[in-house]
C-alpha cells in the first residue's frame, strides 16, 4: 500500500556538481574522503523526497569536506536487481548502512520515546559503528507539530545519526546539529550554526572517514 508523504512546504536544495573541483590554477583540488552509505528504505518514502533529504544531509558533510555517495539497496537485500547487486555484497571499511523504517506505536527508545532514530555504537574498542536507523514516521510527527517541510527534516535526521557512528558514541553536544534535542522553534527559524557538526566533531568526523577509507577499522 502506499504511504502517504504529506510536505507542507516546497525547498529546493542544490548539491554540487560531481566533476572534480578545480582551483582557481586550474589544478585538481585534493580528493575529499568519501563516504559510501547503503540506504534500505523500508518505510516507502518517494523517490524524489528521499533525494531530497539525502541532498540535505549531503550538504552537512560537504562544509566539513566530506563526499557522501548513497547507494539505494531496496527494502531488503533480497529485493535486490541488477542495479543494486554492489549491495548484496560484503561492506567495506569505507560504507555503512543506514535503515529508513518506522518505529510504530510500539516501539520505546530507553532514552527518549520521540526520538526519530538512533545509531547502533559498540563499546567495544577497535569496531567502527555501521548501522544507523531513522524513524521516517516520527519525523513527520516532528515535522507537523512544527509546521515545516519534512524532507530536509528527514535529511537532517539522516545527518545526525551518520554523525553518531562517525564520532563513534551515542553521547550528544550541547549545541549543533549533534544536539539531543530539537525544538520547534528551533525548527522553524533553521539557524544554520544549529544544524552543522562542531569544528572539534567536524575534525573528529574527517579523520574517522579518512581512515575507514584507507581500510582501517
């Protein structure tokens, strides 16, 4: 059955171009560490809303220095076609694996019931984090209480996770996007400091990427 995805606004959001940046020499720019992300959306969001929220989380990494590439797996790997076969293999070091689904009615975080997703983070030194999980359902729930558009919501959502298994805790900043909570005001005013990773999580952030890209765990 289809999902209805009801937006309240229309935004437009614009990601750079994939040719290699340039300086103004005319020289290649040093490649950025890119990050691989495995999206399974078993939730049903259309197709041009999810591209619209992964471009939103798409741009948080890119002030940081970090390319995020989506590979679109399906609902489930056994969903899998020809497009999407890269997903039915091993992960590497440099992806990880984010879960678009719905936690229901039933469903109670130990911290916090309105909590729209969360990343798994092992205690255990030396395994980098992998999984990340956000809640489509609750964002619209955020997303209507506060008035605004639920696509960059989702986006910013999808952000705050991959933040979590990059800075490889669970734990939250007082300010910025790694916040543990968001208000509605806050939503509607979208001041941009409040929705970018601190300078010391940003170069936490880019030394994690780069290493998971180098084949390290």
């Amino acid at each position: 059955m289809a999902t209805n995805w009801p937006w309240l606004t229309v935004t437009a959001l614009m990601i750079g171009t994939a040719s290699p940046a340039r300086t103004d020499a005319g020289a290649l720019a040093p490649v950025r560490p890119t990050l691989v992300v495995r999206a399974y959306d078993t939730f049903g969001v259309p197709a041009r809303d999810l591209s619209t929220a992964e471009a939103t989380a798409a741009r948080i990494f890119e002030r940081i220095g970090i390319r995020v590439v989506w590979m679109h797996c399906g609902s489930a790997p056994r969903h899998l076609t020809g497009a999407t076969a890269a997903c039915g293999k091993p992960l590497t070091t440099g992806e990880v694996i984010l879960r678009i689904g719905s936690a229901g009615p039933g469903f109670r975080d130990d911290k916090d019931t309105t909590s729209m997703g969360f990343a798994v983070v092992s205690p255990h030194a030396g395994l980098a984090p992998v999984l990340a999980t956000v809640f489509a359902d609750r964002v619209l729930d955020v997303a209507r209480g506060a008035g605004i558009d639920a696509r960059p919501l989702l986006g910013l959502a999808i952000g705050h996770e991959l933040g979590h298994l990059l800075l490889s805790t669970d734990a939250h900043a007082a300010i910025g996007l790694m916040r543990a909570r968001w208000s509605q005001s806050e939503l509607r005013v979208t001041r941009a400091a409040d929705w970018q990773f601190l300078t010391a999580e940003a170069r936490m952030i880019q030394d994690e990427v780069t290493r998971r890209t180098t084949g390290e765990r």
